[in-house]
C-alpha cells in the first residue's frame, strides 16, 4: 500500500486538481481515493494501479464538482489557451462536466484535461478504441450545445 502512495499519489493529485480546479479539494479527492484501496485491500490484488487511481480520481473528483455546482472559479486546465481569462467559461465547463454520464466525463476528462490519446484511454479503460472515439465525439457535441445554449444567455461566452 505504501509502494502504491509513493509511485502514484502525485497523479491522482494532479488529476483531481485539474477537475475540482481547487487544491484542497483535491487533497480530499486524494484522501478518497486512497481510503478506498485500503478498504478493499482484502479484495483481490488491483491489476493496473495507474488505471485504477486515475479512473477513480476522475470519478471522485466529479462527485465533488457536482456536490458543489460552481462555488469555486480557480483556474481548470484545459488544452486550449486562454482559459484563465474566460471564468465563466471555465465554471460552464465544470458544471457540464458535472451534468455528463460517467464514462462520457471519465474519457474527457483523461483526452482533453489529462491528455491521453484515444488508444491510451482505451487501454486504460479497457474499451474499444472505436467506442473512446464515438463516445467523445457524442460528449463533445452534447457540450457544444449546452456552451451554445449559454452563449446566447452569457454574451463572456464564446457562440461555437
């Protein structure tokens, strides 16, 4: 258990920061996170750690955002420039986020806020990499409409 803190704790860190946007949220995403592998540490040994502490920072960490629904506005890293000029943008996207099934918000999150390639979150998720690629083209159109919908109502939000 020790081993697997040491080797992984920075990244479900770092994972968690990049969703929740908030530091102290995510050391208590990595509390969570943490507690549950010693929980089930009489269950049978956990195959892909990395996988695992990832999946379950992600998933950890959106139960967060939903619990909070936009109380906070720190920064969310994303790939695109210039979204620490754009909180509302930043917020819209937390809070779509939020509103996403979770294996939708799990892949985003790990393309778009994480980084990986479509075949590494097909490995990682043990999904077809024909499914990665559908399901974020169907999560990108669903949060294109919603970013539309609130560019009309918001005129600091960008119309495509």
């Amino acid at each position: 258990m020790e081993r697997i803190f040491d080797d992984f704790h920075a990244l479900v860190f770092r994972t968690a920061y990049r969703i929740t946007g908030n530091a102290a949220d995510a050391e208590d995403v990595l509390q969570q996170v943490f507690l549950r592998i010693v929980k089930r540490s009489s269950a049978e040994p956990i195959e892909n750690p990395e996988a695992y502490l990832r999946r379950a920072a992600i998933n950890v960490s959106l139960d967060v955002v939903r619990a909070r629904q936009g109380i906070h506005t720190v920064p969310l890293e994303t790939s695109r420039a210039g979204p620490e000029d754009q909180p509302e943008l930043r917020e819209s996207l937390r809070r779509a986020m939020a509103s996403l099934p979770q294996q939708a918000a799990e892949v985003f999150a790990l393309r778009y806020l994480e980084g990986f390639t479509n075949p590494e979150i097909a490995r990682l998720l043990g999904l077809s990499k024909v499914h990665v690629a559908v399901l974020l083209f169907r999560t990108r159109k669903q949060l294109q409409k919603k970013f539309v919908a609130q560019a009309s109502a918001c005129p600091g939000l960008p119309k495509e």
